[in-house]
C-alpha cells in the first residue's frame, strides 16, 4: 500500500489538535521553526501512536519551505497540507509579520503546487482578522498574483503599519487572495486549495493576545457577538477536516470563516 502523507506547519495547539484529526494511518510531517517544541510536539504524537517525523523549517525562508515541500512529496501519496505556522501580532514586529504570515504563507502555496498530486488538499489558516483589510482592487491583485519572492517589495507591504495589528490585518488577507487565486493552478492539477479564518482560538498565541494591550477590548467582543467564549483548537481541527476530506471535493479558492460570528456582529452590529 502506498502510504498518505499530511504536512502540518506549526507544532502548536492547532497543529497538533489537525495531526490528531486527520493524521491517523498516515504518515504525518510535522514542521515547526523551534526545534525543542518540534521535538515535544512530536514525542507526545509517537506515544499515541502517530507514524510521525518532525522538520525544522522556517516558513519565512523560500528554501527552507522548498525544501520541506521535496522532502514531503517523497515521503507518500501527498493528501493534505495545513499550515498553521505563524505569528502574532501580540508577540512579533512588523517585519516578522510580513516575513513569516505573508510571505511565508504564499511560499508554502507555491512550493506545494508543484508538488500536489490528484486530491491533494491544502488548507492555509488565515485569521478573521483578513475580512477587516480595507484595500483597492489593485492593492489586493498585486498580493494575490506577484512573485512570492517579490511581495515584501510591493508598496502596501512596505507602508504596512502603522502597528503590527494593522500589519497582521494586511498579512491575513494577502492569505486569503494569495489561496484564492492560487485554485486554478492546484485544479490543474486536480488538488484544492483553500483558506480558514479562525477567531480567536484558545491557544498560547491568542492568550498572549489576551495579555495585550487590545485583550479586553478582544473579549468583550466576543462576549458582544453572542460566542461568549473562545474556540478551541478541536473545532479547528474539524473544520480542517472538513476541508482537506471528500465532502469538500468542490470547494476550493474560498475562505471558511470560524470565529463564532465575530465578524458578523462588526459589520452589522458593533456601535459606530
């Protein structure tokens, strides 16, 4: 039999919760940039008796995703992709931001696409925080067709700012269309691609957010848009599950919003 591959970007609590999902008979390539978290996260998934192996890589590095990308293809039959490597606003500067969220994610889609055989499935986690961009048409087709290796030069990444959240906000979105736009060439290929923007989801990334200067007024929204709560990384899991699994054959180019109907209540709701 040939075996099925899932890579998964990010050891963290999302991460780990889709390896848990989705990984089971597969062979699971965990990649994370911080190798003693790396070596945890995959530790803990061998003892439940995941076939598992772990890669230091650095999504913000071309060649480093290149790379992890090879290594993948021939490991198996290539079945999904998650990437949920990524940082936040609450803990990185700018540069970072648009090194690892932006740049890195459009990497992975491209060193993936060359690689996606048919029913590959790729799922980037975005964020909510993408449907908040305000951006021009042109603005958002120079993120969604450029040159991965030439987005950090383009004039809406370099006057991003003028803090990291509004950095993150261009970032998330850049995600979003960068997919989207990606779907044709992964259909060709007859695999999918497609995006999922998460909330805020109960992981050490967004309690840090919560530590924030913004953290009260992030849960007061929540508790104002009728979640009352945080996701968890289980119900990331399931909606990554959903994507990368047969009931979404014919979905692919769209963005899954997850964020128990925040971004609802702030178009329609949130006092002006």
């Amino acid at each position: 039999m040939t075996a099925e591959t899932v890579v998964i970007t990010g050891a963290g609590g999302m991460g780990s919760a889709v390896a848990r999902r989705i990984g089971s008979g597969r062979r699971i390539v965990l990649a994370d940039a911080a190798p003693e978290h790396l070596d945890r996260a995959v530790a803990a998934l061998e003892a439940e008796g995941h076939d598992v192996s772990g890669r230091v890589v650095d999504v913000g590095d071309q060649e480093s995703v290149l790379a992890l990308a090879a290594y993948a293809a021939a490991e198996g039959r290539l079945a999904a992709v998650v990437h949920t490597a990524g940082v936040s606003a609450a803990t990185a500067s700018i540069p970072q931001i648009l090194r690892v969220d932006l740049a890195g994610t459009a990497y992975l889609i491209d060193a993936f696409a060359a690689v996606a055989v048919p029913g590959t499935a790729v799922v980037c986690v975005a964020s909510m925080a993408g449907h908040y961009a305000r951006l021009s048409a042109a603005e958002e087709r120079a993120l969604a067709s450029e040159p991965a290796s030439a987005l950090l030069t383009l004039d809406v990444v370099r006057s991003a700012g003028p803090d990291a959240v509004s950095a993150y906000i261009l970032a998330k979105r850049a995600n979003q269309v960068r997919a989207s736009a990606a779907a044709l060439a992964y259909s060709r290929r007859g695999a999918r691609i497609n995006t999922l923007s998460p909330g805020v989801i109960s992981t050490p990334m967004a309690r840090a957010e919560q530590q924030s200067a913004s953290g009260d007024h992030m849960m007061a929204m929540l508790e104002a848009c009728g979640a009352g709560r945080t996701g968890t990384p289980a119900e990331v899991a399931e909606a990554v599950a959903f994507l990368a699994g047969p009931d979404a054959r014919y979905i692919t180019g769209t963005d899954l919003l997850l964020d128990g109907g925040q971004a609802a209540w702030i178009r329609w709701h949130r006092p002006s």
